[in-house]
C-alpha cells in the first residue's frame, strides 16, 4: 500500500478514547428475525416461514426460532391469517398446525381435527376454514393453507408429504431466556439453532474468507465465529434462512488443512482458539462433491451443498455465538457494535466507515460518532492493518479509492522525505521511518503554505487497489498508564510519567519530551511503578 499526497480528499479517521438495554418489543424482535415474518397485531403473534420441505412430523419439531417464546406450527383461525400466509409470507402450500385425532377411517369428520401445542394440548378445530370439499376421506390427517384470503385448508399424509411449513409464535408465552438468547433477538437478520443453543447473525456483503472472519463481533461478550454445520437439518435451515434474505454463497467454518494429498482429508471445523472438530462426511451423503480441489482449502455453502475455494473468492459471513464463548467486554467492544454505521473491532479498536465528502481539517475534527472518545484521523502504518481496511470495509460496501489518514509533514525545511508524522492524537506524534508504503515518486516534499502535508491511499498498489472514499474511525481503549499520559498532555512542564497499577498511583514527571510514550529502558522504575517516557 502506498501513500500519495492530495489536497481535499475524503477523511480516514481513527479515534482514541480518553477515558474510562432495553429489551426491544415483541414485534420488533419478529420482523429482525432473518426468515420471512408478519407481526399479527390482532393475536400478538409472530409468524415466520421456512420455506425448507420438510414432513409434517420433521417440521412441528422445528418451530424453536425465538428462543424466550414457546412455538408452534401455525393456527391460522381465520381469512386475515390465510391472507397473511399467502400475501406476506408468501407461503402457500406450508404445513399448519392442525392435525387429525382419530382412525384414518374418520378424517373426514372435522370434529376430529385439533390444533396441537407442543406441551400435547389440543383445541378443538371443528370449525377450521376447511376448502370445500374438504377434510377429504383418504387425504391424510395433517393439513396445509393454500388459497388466499379464503376457507384455503386441505389435508395430506403426514409422513409422505414434503412441503415448506409456517412457524407461530405467541407473547403470552414468554418465559426466561439466557443472556445470549436476549441479545441474539436483538440482532438484524439473526436466527436461533436450539440443538446448538447457538446464535447465527447474517453478513450480505461479500468478503474474503479471513477478513470475514474478523467481521464476527456482532454481540459483545461473546467470541463469534463462522457457521459449523454439523446436521443435515441444521443445512437445511441455513439454506431457508439465507434464501429469504440473500441467495448468495455462505463461508462456512470449515476449512482443510494445508498441503493435503487427498481432498477429502484434513477437514475440520476451525475456531478463532485453535478448536478442531473433524467433519463427518457421513452425515452429508450428497452435499460434499464438491470438496474436490486440493488448495482450495476454504469452504462455503453454495445452494444445497457444499464446495471449497481459495482465498481470491468472496462470500457473505454467518457469524455463530454461542453460550461457553463468553467473554467481558470493554465499553468500546459495546459502543462499537451499538454503531449503525459499517464497522469493524479489531485488536481493541474499532474501525467505522462513514461516506462523509470533506477537506482535510474538517476530517481531522470529524471523530465524534462515540460519545466520550476523541478521535483522529487513522494510522495506517502498516500492510496488515491497510488490508484488513480495505477488504473488510472497502471492497464489501464499494468504497471509492482515496481517503485522508493521520499522517502530516510537520517539518517543511528538510529534504522531500523528511519531517512527516503520524498524529496520535492529544499532540503526541510518531515520525515516519519506513516509506515503503507510499506511491511510487512519493512523498514529493509538497506542502500547503501554512500547513503540514496530507496524504491518502492511492488506488494503484502492489498490496491492494484502494481504501474507501469515507471517514474511518478507529477507538483505542486506554490503560490507567495511557489516561495518566494524557493527563500529562494537559500540563505544560510534564515530559513523562510513572504509575502503580496496584495502587493507581500515577505521578506527572519533568524530562526530555519527545513524541509518543513507551516503556523507558533507560531508567529503572521504584519498585512497584512502571516509568514511561517520550522519545
């Protein structure tokens, strides 16, 4: 990645901290929910469709998908529900949650169909908005909703009949939920997979297999990684959950190990902590053909099965969160994923993308998108963080190429690559040492007359092709020996500090000052402070 120097271009920004919920309505937690869904106000409930085909006995096992609510296949009592069923859901010909309760024989005495909880209670259904003609001898003793806005009820066998089915969900069964499954809810395009008790967060913008991995910080307190797909059944979900959003290829968490002579060995799941699980083959007898490249060691979901790349290819991300990943998470880690704006958390910052077109000193005072962390404008002073940048927020969201970052020429009286810096904030700085980033021909020792220069990314490197025409931001949490320091920043006569951090002790010294605090090596601390100077 090169730097190159412009005039008035869009603002990289990167901010630093200074210093140290409402659970959402019933209604609101449906229609965030990733599936397809109705909140019906006229029986508080939510409706979701699986548009997977499932038998009538595989699909009344299914309805767990807002956990805190008890669910089950729908009732739907009257013409609004066919209505909602046909025009909202788009699910005609699904599975409801009516049954027949007596001998074959009799299916057609509509006395016997029942509406099924899932506790076992049954409610009489004798006035079911049957189609006519039906419940038909011979038929089955399951039935589905087909018509529109009209008594639209057939009946099928239970066991033979594979069709999509639709889920209902009442608030007047609500009951405790674990902390995950809370802030799962409260999630866009999320869903629950109850036999992993795990939270599954869906990210459309297409990435490269490791930058969508660092995507996976939607819920704080909770280590996310990318979907492991152990079931066919849980496949089968994923697919009907991503088809009602985007029907596009899912990275999955599964990943071959390297320089394998045989492309069916060394398949694992794979977790941020070094966690390996093999991959079953046998519990995807016709899914896996293609997992045949050797050197394609990425994998992802494609339609209904699964195929491995390399890591050229892009893809959406489906983070999974579960319960025994927890972690405490730093303000920051929360104000971070609370933003609406894109944004990444990586190594205790976080990076946001703003589409904001202003000069140079507006960027430089354009932090302020998280109340009580002063910003700055990005250090990108190095290839990993430049490409994590570009593909983890450019490329997805089709950023434009060039962007201010923190660096300025504060020194004009030297040769053409002298006297740059990186601006830290709170008036520290750090002088440039290695140039190797920047543009061919560049830095040209050009500046504004009573200004440092400014530099952006230029579109055309070696490393990559661009950073985004938007403001980056990017917050640092702070140690007590990083807020001590700024403290110091405030007094004219400080040049260094020692701290406790037994005690909290932190004690404002008179030294050399130079340009960023590090850990002196040339002085030896009292015993329990640690002293910090700057060079």
């Amino acid at each position: 990645m090169m730097l190159k120097y412009a005039a008035c271009i869009i603002p990289l920004v990167q901010l630093l901290l200074i210093h140290g919920s409402t659970a959402s309505l019933f209604s609101e937690e449906c229609l965030r929910i990733g599936f397809k869904s109705y909140y019906d106000p006229t029986t508080d409930s939510c409706w979701i469709t699986q548009a997977t085909t499932l038998t009538y006995d595989q699909a009344k096992l299914q309805c767990n998908h807002m956990p805190g609510y008890d669910g089950h296949l729908a009732f739907p009592k009257t013409l609004n529900h066919s209505w909602i069923i046909w025009t909202k859901l788009d699910a005609h010909s699904s599975w409801i949650g009516l049954q027949h309760f007596g001998s074959p024989a009799t299916v057609s005495n509509k006395s016997e169909w029942y509406y099924l909880y899932p506790d076992g209670r049954k409610e009489s259904a004798a006035d079911a908005l049957w189609y006519s003609g039906y419940p038909t001898a011979g038929g089955g003793q399951c039935a589905y909703s087909y018509y529109n806005n009209m008594n639209s009820l057939f009946n099928y066998p239970c066991t033979s009949t594979r069709t999509q089915f639709i889920c209902q969900y009442d608030s007047s069964t609500a009951h405790h939920e674990t902390t995950l499954e809370h802030k799962c809810k409260q999630q866009n395009q999320w869903f629950w997979w109850e036999a992993d008790k795990s939270c599954h967060v869906l990210e459309t913008k297409p990435r490269h297999p490791e930058h969508a991995k660092l995507i996976c910080t939607h819920i704080p307190g909770y280590r996310g990684h990318m979907v492991f797909v152990r079931t066919i059944e849980k496949m089968n979900a994923i697919r009907a959950f991503r088809d009602a959003i985007n029907n596009d290829d899912i990275w999955l968490g599964m990943e071959r190990d390297r320089n394998m002579s045989s492309p069916k060995a060394g398949m694992f799941w794979r977790r941020f902590d070094g966690y390996k699980e093999s991959f079953n083959f046998k519990s995807f007898p016709s899914q896996t053909g293609g997992l045949e490249a050797i050197g394609a060691d990425y994998t992802y979901m494609v339609g209904a099965v699964m195929e491995d790349y390399w890591d050229t290819k892009r893809a959406m991300a489906l983070c999974e969160y579960e319960e025994k990943l927890r972690y405490a998470p730093t303000l920051l880690d929360i104000q971070c994923a609370s933003l609406s704006l894109p944004h990444i958390y990586y190594e205790g910052s976080c990076y946001v993308r703003q589409e904001t077109d202003v000069t140079y000193d507006v960027a430089k005072k354009s932090c302020t998108h998280i109340d009580g962390f002063n910003g700055r404008l990005a250090i990108t002073n190095n290839v990993e963080l430049l490409n994590l940048i570009y593909k983890g927020l450019t490329l997805p969201t089709g950023g434009f190429a060039y962007a201010y970052v923190g660096l300025e020429r504060l020194n004009t009286t030297g040769a053409a690559t002298t006297g740059y810096y990186w601006l830290h904030g709170n008036g520290q700085t750090l002088p440039v040492s290695d140039f190797s980033y920047f543009y061919p021909g560049f830095p040209t020792g050009a500046v504004e007359p009573t200004k440092g220069t400014h530099f952006r990314i230029n579109a055309n490197t070696a490393n990559m092709k661009a950073l985004p025409q938007f403001i980056i931001q990017v917050y640092d949490d702070l140690s007590l020996q990083e807020s001590c320091g700024y403290q110091c920043t405030k007094e004219p006569d400080c040049h260094s500090i020692v701290y406790n951090a037994n005690t909290h002790n932190c004690l404002l010294q008179s030294v050399d000052s130079g340009m960023m605090y590090v850990k002196s090596t040339n002085i030896i601390s009292a015993p329990g402070y640690a002293w910090y100077d700057r060079y």
